[in-house]
C-alpha cells in the first residue's frame, strides 16, 4: 500500500566488528538505578525502587558526533549508562530468562533538560520534553553477545573536555539487567531492536556549547559527542 507522506525511516546502531545494523524499536530507560545518583537527585535509593520511562526511538544519535544543544533549556546534563539491545522479546519474562533475549550492550548517555524535568516533578507532569528530546540519546555502536558477552560488572566513567565527571561499576546498579527486563516486560511486551538504558551512576551535571564529552564502559566501548 502506498503511503500519503513520506514513511520515516527507522533508525539503526551500527554493530561493532560487521557492517550490519541493528534496527532499534523502542528506547526504554531506567530512572535512579544506581543509589549514589539517586542521592545527588535527592531521593533515598531504600524508600523509592527505580522505575522507567521512555525516549522516541528517532531520538538516537549512531555512534555521537555533533548533537545540537537544544533549545528551551539551560541545564542540560548527561547521564553515561549501558545500553542492553534485545535480540528477542516478550511478556512476564522471569529474570532467570532474561539474558537469553539480548543481543547485545552499548554505551549511552541520557541526555536530560534538567531545568524542564524539575519543573516537571514539581508540577506532576510527564517528563517528555526533559527526557524525549531531539538527539537526546546517543548511543555507540552495538557490541554483539558473541564478541563481549554479558556486562555486569565494570566500570562506567564519563569525563567533560578530559574532566572525568562521572565513575561507578556496573555491580552498583539496584536493579541488575535481568531485572529491568523482567520488570518492562511485566508492563509491556518487549521486541527485538528494543533499547534498555539502564541507569547512570553518581556525578550527573551540566554541558555547554562546545563541552566534548567522552564515555565508556570496561570491556565495552567508548563514545563522543561535542555540543554545536
Ligand atoms: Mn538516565
């Protein structure tokens, strides 16, 4: 059947080592997973579980690169996390199941209007324009199972034109990867090219125009985004 405007194309990470591409579905994400950060947030980690939200799969940005500093803000903050890509989906997966459905990790930075999502918390409102943004994730590309297994301990580091802002090991998340994907599944059903990221460890703050910011995961990968 034709089409009456334009179908959108759907946006895809490159998988490290081939030159094939992962389609991405959907992006999950996962709020104050690691409880230092859910500290600097003001929350306490031992009263308020995590819990998810989610970004519009064309706001991946493959690989980095220049990301436009957005407009409507003037506090944007990055947030390094892994990124889990699912080779394989479903309703009420058991955790004990759930590394079985991934295909493989990446390294992601959450890009977040903080001014916007603030204002948001304090009025009830839905997070969107702080979270779901143009180019607001960033996303290197795929390592596949086959090439660097399961990630669940390593560290997690990001640094701002060489400052290093953010350190923590994966092992601090509160809820481990096969939670999170036994948790999204109980509320929705998962798919392949969907995108869990899955929370960011402590030292979260702001980037400016020109601000080069690097990130990366032990045994993983990097990633680079420069704010124009
Ligand atoms: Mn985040």
């Amino acid at each position: 059947m034709e089409a009456v405007i334009p179908v959108p194309a759907a946006p895809t990470l490159p998988v490290e080592g081939t030159t094939q591409v992962f389609p991405v579905r959907r992006i999950y994400c996962i709020g104050r997973n690691y409880a230092d950060h859910a500290r600097e947030m003001g929350m306490d980690p031992e009263r308020e579980p995590p819990f998810f939200f989610g970004k519009p799969h064309d706001t991946v940005v493959p690989g980095g690169g220049d990301i436009a500093y957005p407009p409507l803000t003037s506090n944007l903050h990055h947030e390094v996390e892994l990124v889990v890509a699912l080779a394989t989906g479903g309703r009420d997966i058991p955790a004990s199941e759930a590394l079985g459905h991934i295909y493989g990790y990446a390294v992601g930075i959450d890009l977040t209007r903080r001014d916007l999502q603030a204002k948001a918390k304090d009025k009830g409102q839905p997070w969107d324009t702080a979270k779901g943004f143009d180019q607001s994730a960033p996303v290197s590309s795929i390592l596949p199972l086959a090439a660097g297994g399961h990630f669940d301990r390593g560290a997690i580091w990001l640094s701002v034109n060489g400052v290093e802002k953010q350190r923590g090991d994966l092992s601090q998340m509160i809820w481990s990867v096969p939670e999170v994907i036994a948790h999204i599944s109980r509320f929705m059903a998962l798919a392949p090219g969907d995108l869990i990221f899955t929370g960011t460890p402590a030292g979260v703050g702001p980037i400016l125009r020109g601000d080069r910011v690097r990130c990366g995961i032990e045994g993983l990968g990097e990633l680079e985004i420069v704010l124009v």
